[in-house]
C-alpha cells in the first residue's frame, strides 16, 4: 500500500501543478486581452477594462484555491503526515464529481486511503518503513 500512496500523491501534485499553471495561462490570456484593448484607445474600451480585470483576477483566484490543496495533501501524502491523509480524503470526494478524471482519482484515491494498511501507516505510533 505504500506504493499506492506514493503514486496518489504523484497524481495530485501533477493534477494540481496543472491547475496553477492554467492560473498562470490565464493571467497571460487576461493580461493580454487587457493590454490590447487598453491600447486600442476606445471608449467603449474603458468601460470593459474593469470588467476583464475583475473577472480574470476571480477566474485565477478560484483556480488556486481548488489546485493548492491538493499541492498541499500531495506533498504531506509523501511525508506520511496523518493530516495529509484526511485531507486527501476529502479532496478525493470533491473529485468524485469531476468527470472523467476526477472521478478515476478519487475512487482510487478513496480505495487506497480507506484501506487498514494504509490507516496503520498513517497512525501516530508507526511509521512506514521506507524502502
């Protein structure tokens, strides 16, 4: 089981660097799009340059903040930090939702979290053996 642990935690370090790099793509896209706009000297221009910013500022928000937990669990799931592993579990719910993909991940990630062995790795008294 150590080895499926691993390889989650892989999986939701690579689904989550995904996600921060789509923020970082879309501030590039907004930015862009704001740049050209604001250049173009309309005055219908000055009314939508807010609007843009507003809206590319929240889309970059609300992407991090779904991509940094799962960073994070992914991160503790290496360290075998009992935390992580509640945290993964309710990140691999969320993902339940999130068709195909999410949906792959999170019951295979609740397949390998909820599993005796992997509850003993996790426990306060033992630690995994590294191999």
């Amino acid at each position: 089981m150590q080895t499926h642990v691993k390889v989650l935690a892989v999986l939701f370090i690579a689904l989550s660097a995904m996600g921060v790099l789509a923020a970082l793509a879309l501030i590039a896209v907004f930015g862009v799009s704001a740049g050209i706009l604001g250049a173009s000297g309309d005055a219908d221009a000055a009314v939508a340059l807010p609007i843009i910013g507003l809206t590319g500022t929240a889309l970059v928000i609300f992407i991090l903040v779904l991509s940094l937990p799962g960073l994070i669990a992914g991160w503790g799931l290496l360290k075998f930090r009992p935390w992580a592993r509640i945290l993964a579990i309710v990140l691999c719910a969320i993902h339940l939702i999130n068709i195909p993909f999410g949906t792959i991940m999170g019951v295979y990630g609740l397949w390998v979290l909820l599993n005796n062995e992997t509850e003993r790795m996790f426990g306060p008294s033992t630690s995994p053996v590294v191999q």
